[in-house]
C-alpha cells in the first residue's frame, strides 16, 4: 500500500528558476562522492542557536559584516522582523588579544542584563562540553574571563544564579561558585577526582539517560542542588593509542557492560555560599538504580526520578532540601521498560504537573495533582505524544507534536491543560498542506515560535510563525540553492506500507535508480537501524547520507529502508516493546519478510542482488541479516556494529534485555555472533578503534569467529576514530568511497 509519491521534488522544481545565475554551475555539478562528501555542495545552512528574550523577541548568532570568521549576537523582533545588534564582534575582543571571541553558546542572566558566553570548547565524549566561560555586561559592555585561576576551556556548564549575581560551574569534577560582584571563587565541593564526579556525569549516565550538566540552582538561588557519581568500582575499558605518538597512549574510563556493576548516583543540596551537603535518601542500593531527572519544585522541595535497574519502574521523589527525606509521589510502570523523558512540567503554581505516560497502551500527557494522587489524561487517545514542546500555563495549554496517520511525520498539535467538562480535544496547529517533519521553538507565551520544516525531498526551511494560525512572518533559512541541486538531482522517491503477515504491516521509502524502467530487474540496498533507539522510515531531511543513497540510484542502485517492529515508531506501546528481551531477533525477521513481500509487489527487484548496510544498531542488525538469512541477503555492509551484546553498557542494553545472568538465552539468541557461522554472502565490517560507545573490542571477537569457522570477509579499521569514524582529514570521504566500492565490486548494478 502506497502512502504516497512525496512531492516534494516537483514542487521544488520552480525554485531552479528564482537561483541566481552564478549559481546554475554549481547546480548542475553531477552528484558525487566528491561533491557530497568534500565540496560540502549539499550541506544545509542552519538557523541559530536562538534563544526566545521574552514572549516576542529572541536572539542568535550571526556572522559579523565587520570581521571575517566572527559572529555576534542579534535580537530580532517576532511580529516585524525589526533587527538590532546586542552585541557586535568588535566588542568580544578581550584585552591583550587581537581578534574576537567565537561564541559557541551563550545563555542571559535572569534580569537581562548579563551575557555568558561559551568559547573554545573541547569535545568529552559525544560533546563539546568542556571549554572557557566569558561574562559580558550589555549595560556597561565590559567583557571579562570567569573562572578564576582554571587553567583554559576547563570550565562546564556555568550558569546563573536566579538573582543574577553569582554564577556556578563545575571545574575537575568539583563545583564552584564565583560572585560577580567581588570576583570570589568558593569551591563548593571538594572529593571530586576521576572515580568521584560532582555536578556532571560519567560515561554511561551521559550516553543513555542524556544526562551532561549536572546542578540545578533552586529558585531562590540559596541551595545548589546536584548529582555525585561514584564509579570507583565500576570496571575500567582501555582505548590504545598506536599512532599519534612513537608509543602508545593508553585512555582508561570507567565503562560497565551489561550484568557488570554500575556508578553509584546520589543527589545532594549545598548552601550556594559553601557548607554541608544535604543527600537525599532513598532506600536500597545506589548501584541497583539511575537517578535519571531531577527539578526543583520549590526552594525546599526536589523532584527525582528514579529508574530501577531493570528500568521498569520510574518513580517520582518528592525529596526535603532540608532533611533529605524522600516521599513517593508517582509510579509509572511497564512490562517491558519505561523511557525516562523531560516532560515533567509544573503548572498550577507548582500545585501541579504535567506527565507523559504509555499505561494505556499510547503515549500521553496526563495531569498529576494532589501530590501525585490524581493522574488524568489530558491528550487524546490511541494516539502517541513524540515530544512535548511547551506549556503555557496562563494561556491554559500545552504543545506537542505527534502524526496520527502517519509514522515518518512529525505535527505540532496543542490541547487544554484542564480540558473541558473531561472531554479531551487536541487541535492540529501544523498546517495540512506541509506534509514533513515539522520542528518547533515555542517563545514562553505561546504566541510564537521558530519552526523548522523539512521532507525526504526537501532540505530545511526555518520561519518565524504566529500561533496557533501558523502564519509565516519571517523566512529566516530556505535552503533554496540546495533545493534546487536535489531538484536537479532528479530522484524519484516514494513512500509505501507493505505487509508482511496478516495483520502486520510495515513502513518504507524508496529511491529509484536512474532512468527507471519496471520491465528491468535492479540491485536493491537496504539501509536498517531496526533497534529500539531509531526509526530509518523518516520524511525529513537527512542530509549527506541521504544524498549518498541518492548517488547511488545514478550508480544504478535502487535503495530502500523498512522500519521493522520495535522501532521508535508513534504506533503504539505494543509495537514498540514487541521485542522486549529479543532485540534482534523479531527484527531480523521482519527485514527478511519485507524483502520478500516487496519483490512479490514490485518485479524489478532482483532478488540475487539484494545489499543491506547500517551503522551502530544498523551494523548489527547487517550482521543478523547476513548471518541468520543468508539465502535472502548477497552482500552486507556493517559498521561499527555490536556483534555480542554482553559487550555493551548496562543502561541500554539491559533496558531492552534485562541482565545478562537472568537472560542468557536472550543474549546468545539476539546476538549476531551467535549465528557467525552461517554467513555465506560477501562481507565488510568498519570499526574506529578508537569507539568509546561500541567499542572495536566486539568486532575483534567476532573476527575470531569468523576465522575460527574459515568464513571470508572483509574489514576496514580506522585508527582511533570514535563511533561516528569522522576524525582525521578525509576520513568520511574514504569510508563512504569504500562503501560504494565494495557494493559495486560485489553486487554490481548491470
């Protein structure tokens, strides 16, 4: 079953006419490795980062007219567009230095009257989170370094207190306080090291609870609340070094794997002026559970999540600042595993909030008062919540997306915090003719927003709207020349459901090889993901990777993608968590029988030459593909993949898996090395060996069970690149050249 033949393409059509003339050569350079991966021809400009001043006006960055390679700060007005500089490169030039700061982030004091100002970062992990921290006075224009004594880009996180005259920051996994009147810099704590973390995050807590920055200032800005990490006994992973130094260079972190012991995390509150440090008390072993999310309620009441570790039960502490003690307000719970989420949301003067729940089979946003004791639904049924962007508690709403009818599309909807006489009605604020993935940045009042749009076919265009009618005011990015080279492109694309047993259907895409004709059979690659973190079946811009697929429909290639079951996808809690203690297993499966139902609906599939790739839970999932259904896949392409599962970290996999001691089966059987045996196709394996995240470690262990069963293969390794394998000059030309050139070597397109 068609979705439909996205449109995108000829309705961008027009946009070649209104390109400038300069730019008709640049347009019609042929789509290519090259120009895709080195020339930068098809990367999207993007708008920001902005920030909302106040209900009808925000902030961002652009580069200066004055000074080359400089940005600065501008205020635009929501409903005129009216510009003015708040601040202007030449006033970031500190004392003693010739050229500006470059702003990488920033964030306004309460009152407004003060600017930080993140600069020369460094990257930890997946972010650069680390660097130097400025202070600019927009009444007075002075600029000034904080950080007292730290050594350059040691500084994370810093931020203002709510009165506006202190600023805290975390510095060597200790927290400090400096006051902007004085100039004084209080350490506040003082065990951190590298096996204690005060006020940010170890590896683990950061790569799967998205847990970066650490404290929260409470709203009277007397206490400093925050997390302590103690990963002391958690097992250590090494990273070896081999190339950038005559010896190698060793990098140790702590790294638990699933069934192995995890951090302790406990929650404490110290006075902002130094002190002793309030714990919060929870019962039970800190290792044997996540403190996933933490807000103040008010100055003397914390509210914490806490995930079990078998991550399915999320409970909600209300926790004295003053005491300690903790009080049960809310239990959400499921079978499978809950997602922890950021939509705890206080209305009603904190008497109050907002949640986001899966308990009657969809994922909703419910209203919890009395202290937790009455939850009511507040959105709509047998219909998923994707994201909840804003609540407007004066106006009486809330915002948040979802598509009903459609799994790849994202709509911006809103309904009444208090609806009705009971009756719950949500209105579509996204207009019906925009088909896409729709984005938004909702100002605080509700009014406006800055709204991004995209499709499969169509790069980013950001506007400025007025809610709730959508209307555009100000176009602020179009994309309009990179819109007219995939236009020229010309690849025709479509969306389709297929069915794979009775009562299951799937979703997909396609890319047609150039100069199709339904008469001829084609090579058809596959790309997959397949695992609970993500969906492939997307309308919306996916950047170099998508224009890769496209290079290859010139090659001759037609390219698919199929969400299986078990996806990320808004259709509902049992699709989801089908595949609860058997990831891989039920999606490997759905893979193959899609293969199969699309060549008995479309002839010109070849099924002798049919090609998958992925990355990460892609790669595993090639891995599963080649090895348990070897008569429906000839070549796979997997990319840093996790061929056992015991090999990864606690939060994730067990949140899918449970623990390896209690589910050892489920590991053996959801684990593509289990199946190594069996491959008889062509196959290439990539892996950094530098991944932190799926660490190269797993791919040497399928090697030797590759080896140890006399299978051919082959492998590319990249020296000390992380999981995205982008580090080093023309590292990503190279990998998507040596993806290209295996496809074609082994499944050519006759």
């Amino acid at each position: 079953m068609l979705f439909r033949s996205n449109p995108s393409v000829a309705a961008l059509a027009a946009l070649i006419l209104a390109v400038p003339a300069g730019l008709t050569a640049q347009i019609n350079e042929p789509l290519s490795l090259d120009s895709i991966f080195v020339d930068g021809a098809y990367e999207a400009d993007r708008f920001g980062p902005a920030r909302w001043l106040d209900d009808a006006s925000y902030a961002t960055l652009e580069p200066s007219s004055e000074i080359v390679d400089a940005n600065e700060l501008i205020r635009y007005d929501a409903a005129t567009a009216a510009r003015s500089t708040l601040i202007a490169a030449r006033e970031l030039i500190p004392e003693f230095r010739d050229s500006p700061l470059v702003i990488e982030d920033y964030s306004f004091s309460p009152n407004g009257t003060l600017l930080l100002i993140f600069t020369n970062s460094e990257r930890v992990w997946r972010t650069n989170s680390r660097g130097d921290f400025w202070l600019f006075n927009l009444e007075t224009r002075g600029l000034r370094r904080i950080g007292g004594t730290a050594r350059d880009s040691e500084l994370m996180f810093a931020k203002f207190s709510p009165d506006s005259t202190r600023v805290a920051y975390v510095r060597q996994n200790d927290l400090y306080l400096e006051d902007l009147r004085t100039n004084t810099v209080t350490q506040l704590t003082h065990d951190g090291s590298d096996t204690v973390v005060n006020g940010t995050f170890d590896w683990v807590y950061e790569e799967e609870l998205g847990l970066r920055d650490g404290f929260r200032w409470s709203p009277d800005g007397t206490r400093i609340a925050f997390w302590q990490l103690d990963t002391e006994l958690v097992s250590e992973f090494i990273l070896v070094n081999n190339t950038d130094e005559l010896y190698p260079q060793i990098t140790r972190f702590p790294y638990p794997k699933a069934g192995e012991i995890n951090p302790a995390a406990r929650i404490g509150t110290i006075p902002a002026g130094g002190g002793e440090i309030t714990w919060a008390e929870f019962a039970g072993s800190p290792r044997d559970f996540y403190l996933a999310r933490m807000t103040w309620a008010s100055p003397s009441e914390l509210v914490v999540q806490r995930v079990n570790r078998r991550q399915n039960h999320n409970d909600v502490f209300s926790v004295d600042a003053r005491t300690g003690a903790s009080d049960l307000l809310l239990r959400d719970e499921d079978e499978a595993w809950v997602d922890v989420r950021d939509d705890l949301h206080w209305i009603e003067a904190g008497e109050a909030f907002t949640w986001v729940s899966e308990r009657d089979g969809w994922r909703r946003a419910y209203r919890v008062d009395g202290g937790g004791a009455n939850l009511r639904p507040i959105s709509p049924a047998g219909v998923d919540i994707l994201s909840l962007e804003a609540v407007d508690p004066k106006g009486g709403w809330f915002y948040y997306t979802a598509s009903p009818e459609n799994a790849g599309q994202r709509y911006l909807y809103r309904a009444a915090l208090e609806p009705t006489a009971g009756a719950i009605a949500a209105e579509r604020l996204t207009p019906a003719d925009q088909p896409g993935t729709h984005a938004y940045l909702v100002a605080p009042g509700g009014r406006w927003a800055i709204h991004t749009l995209s499709s499969f076919d169509m790069p980013p265009i950001t506007t400025v709207v007025d809610l709730p009618g959508h209307t555009v005011t100000t176009t602020l990015v179009d994309n309009a020349d990179l819109a007219a080279r995939v236009t020229a492109a010309a690849v025709h694309t479509e969306f389709f459901r297929i069915e794979i047993e009775a009562g299951t259907e799937l979703d997909g895409w396609v890319m047609y090889p150039a100069d199709f004709d339904a008469k001829r059979k084609y090579p058809v690659l596959f790309f997959v993901y397949g695992e609970p973190a993500g969906q492939t079946v997307r309308d919306g811009w996916s950047g170099s990777r998508g224009m890769w697929h496209r290079y290859l429909t010139k090659l001759g290639y037609a390219v698919m993608s199929v969400d299986n079951r078990g996806t990320p996808a808004p259709r509902g809690r049992e699709w989801r968590k089908v595949v609860y203690g058997e990831v891989g297993t039920l999606a490997a499966a759905d893979q193959a029988a899609a293969v199969a139902a699309i060549a008995a609906e479309r002839e010109w599939v070849d099924l002798g030459r049919i090609a998958i790739w992925g990355w990460s839970g892609g790669g595993s999932m090639t891995l599963n593909a080649m090895f348990r259904y070897p008569e429906v896949y000839q070549t796979g392409m997997s990319v840093a993949p996790v061929p056992d599962q015991r090999y990864y970290d606690t939060i994730y996999q067990e949140r899918y898996m449970g623990t390896p001691q209690k589910n050892a089966e489920g590991y053996r059987r959801a684990s593509p090395i289990s199946y190594a045996q069996n491959l008889s196709g062509n196959l290439l394996v990539v892996h950094g060996t530098g991944d932190d995240n799926v660490h190269y470690q797993g791919t040497e262990a399928l090697i030797n069970k590759l080896v140890a069963n006399n299978k051919a293969f082959t492998m590319m390794a990249y020296p000390n690149r992380s999981h995205g394998i982008f580090e080093g000059a023309g590292t990503t030309r190279h990998l998507y050249g040596l993806l290209t050139r295996y496809l074609q070597e082994n499944t050519p397109a006759r």
